[in-house]
C-alpha cells in the first residue's frame, strides 16, 4: 500500500472510530459447524425449519437450494432448470415454500428484477417485479406472515431503500412495486468484511423470525433486529433497531433465525463457518419508540444502529473529504519538501 493510500484509510477508519453507533449487549456469536462441502462457496442465502437448514450461493446458472444438517453436511439439493440472474437472498413461508430473491444487479442494469418460488419438491414458479424508480442492487428479502416480500436496497452511503409490491403478485409478471421507506444504517467499528469502512452499511442480508414478531437486516459486520410484535414488517422497520456485532466474518451475506430465537449467520468463501447467537430475538427492543413518516407519500426514516451519532452518509462523504484533504496536504508537503 502506497503512503497516500494508508493516510486516507487511516483518516477514513477513525471517522468511522467516532460515528459508530452502540451495540447491544449480546453474547459473541459461537461457530456452530464449518460449511466444508466444494459446492458452496458462495453462501449467500440461509433459513431454517427447526431441522435442517437451507442455504443458497450467490449467483448461478440455475436454481439450487443445498439442505443442510446441523453438522453442515449437505443431505440433499433441490433443483429447477430455470437460469436466474443474480440470486441473492433466501426466504422461508410458513407452508414450506422457499423464496429465492434473484434481485442481483451490481452494474444497475436490469430492467426487471425476480422472485422464484420454489417447492420442496423443485417446482419453481418465476415473479417478475419492477422499481419505480430506476435500478438498484439488492442482497436482502423479508416475508411477512401473510408472505409479502420486503427488498431492501445495498447501497454504498447506507441509505437503503425498501420496496413491496404494490398488489398480489403475478407470474410471470412484472408486479411493480413501491417504496415504503428508506434507512438509513451508521458506521460501525465491528471488525470483517471485505469492504474496509464501507462493510458496516451495506445491506447483505435479512431474516424474519419463525412466529414474524422479529424482522433482522444484516451488514458485512452487524446485525440489526427489528421488533414486529404485530407481524407488520413496514412498521417494524420505522422503529430503531438492536445491534448485534457479527465480527470478523469474511464476507457476511446470510441470515436466519432458529424458531428458538436463535440468529445464525454466515458468509461467502471455503470452510466458512455457521455461527449462532442464541435468544437473540429476546434483545429486540418493545415497540414503544415508532417513527413519524419524515417525507412525504408515507416514507419513513430510521437510524440503524441507534439514534445518537452522525447518519451513515454524511459520515462516509465526512470521510471522504476529510481523507482527500488530508491526502492533498500530504501531497503539497511532499512537493515542497522534493523541491529542497
């Protein structure tokens, strides 16, 4: 690493050292087994039945859910012919039906995004969606109890967008959908990730609790549970969240939750491990501290991570300047000191 490049990442990691918001107090997550099997490298997507687990990778050239014991061994996979584009996420409905949010789109390019259904006989039905307002990436489902499906934007400033359909949806499609609220996570000090600094606010991951009380976003490095005593994810996600570190994972993107309460978490590269946090439901803060809508059309905004301390984008852009300031005094100094 060149001097200018070590100064701005220096200056970047001690604004990120300032605006990090508290964590809860939560019992460091536990490795569990270790995912061994060459087949699943990229781990991207994970829920549980109580029994066994369900996991899917990044991408692909066709559907392929693996099915794991508890010892992370792969009992059986469930396939379909269809060639997604991006699969991303993994959901579970409470008749068994899994949800595999083909919702990738790193470049901006897609016009439509997809929802897959899959049965646990292989059955794929393909839901075409569209935004309503240009392309985004997204790494994140969440179903509700009457399984309507929540995306929730990746983005690089930690404003992420969330979107549902706007009616039932239809297949092929597309089913438009509409934002019902934005986030906004701060910056973290929790330690992983493969994004030095910018880990802390990108979206990767989202699970919802067996009995839908408890919705959870995930970042490269953190956790956030949000509570939904009601089952009502749009008014859970108005709330301020818990956050649980989840530190030192090498690519973090999935997320799920035991029936019991525990979260499990896990991410992209060989013999990566499942860890848990057991109860972690139990640390989701009682719904008494809910939102007024902040923007017009019924949006809403909310601090991940706490209400105290600097917003996730204005700290990052406050970095970013303070970074380039710095790096161009160093570069004027150097200059000067070459002409000597």
């Amino acid at each position: 690493m060149t001097l200018r490049w070590g100064a701005v990442l220096a200056v970047f990691s001690f604004v990120l050292a300032l605006s990090a918001a508290p964590a809860a107090a939560a019992q460091a997550p536990a490795s569990v087994c270790t995912v061994s099997d060459k087949r699943i490298t990229e781990l991207s997507g994970l829920v549980s039945d109580g029994q066994r687990w369900y996991a899917i990778n990044d991408g692909g050239s066709k559907i392929q859910v693996f099915v794991l014991g508890r010892d992370c061994a792969v009992q059986r996979v469930i396939t379909n012919s269809l060639d997604p584009y991006d699969v991303e996420d993994l959901a579970r409905a409470a008749d068994g039906t899994l949800w595999l949010s083909d919702t990738g789109d790193n470049d901006k390019k897609r016009e439509t995004v997809a929802l897959v259904a899959l049965t646990p006989q292989g059955k794929a039905t393909l839901y075409r969606l569209t935004y309503p307002d240009g392309q985004h990436d997204v790494e994140a489902l969440l179903l509700d109890r009457h399984g309507t499906p929540y995306l929730v934007t990746k983005t690089p400033f930690g404003d992420s967008g969330i979107y549902r359909p706007v009616s039932a949806l239809k297949s092929p499609g597309p089913t438009p959908l509409e934002k019902v609220g934005t986030l906004e996570f701060k910056p973290t000090n929790t330690p992983g990730g493969p994004v030095a600094g910018f880990g802390s606010v990108l979206v990767t991951g989202a699970a919802t609790s067996a009995d839908g009380t408890v919705v959870a976003l995930r970042t490269y490095t953190d956790a956030y549970l949000y509570s939904a005593p009601d089952g009502d994810v749009s008014a859970a996600l108005k709330r301020d969240p818990v956050r649980v570190p989840l530190p030192d994972e090498q690519q973090g993107e999935a997320l799920a939750f035991e029936p019991d309460g525990t979260l499990l978490s896990g991410g992209e590269g060989t013999r990566q491990p499942i860890r848990a946090v057991k109860d972690a439901t139990s640390m989701a803060k009682p719904a008494t501290n809910d939102r007024t809508p902040a923007a017009a059309g019924g949006e809403t905004g909310t601090g991940a991570g706490g209400s105290s301390g600097m917003g996730g984008a204005p700290a990052l852009v406050l970095a970013v300047c303070i970074a380039a300031g710095g790096l161009f005094a160093l570069t004027k100094l150097r200059r000067r000191f070459s002409r000597k």
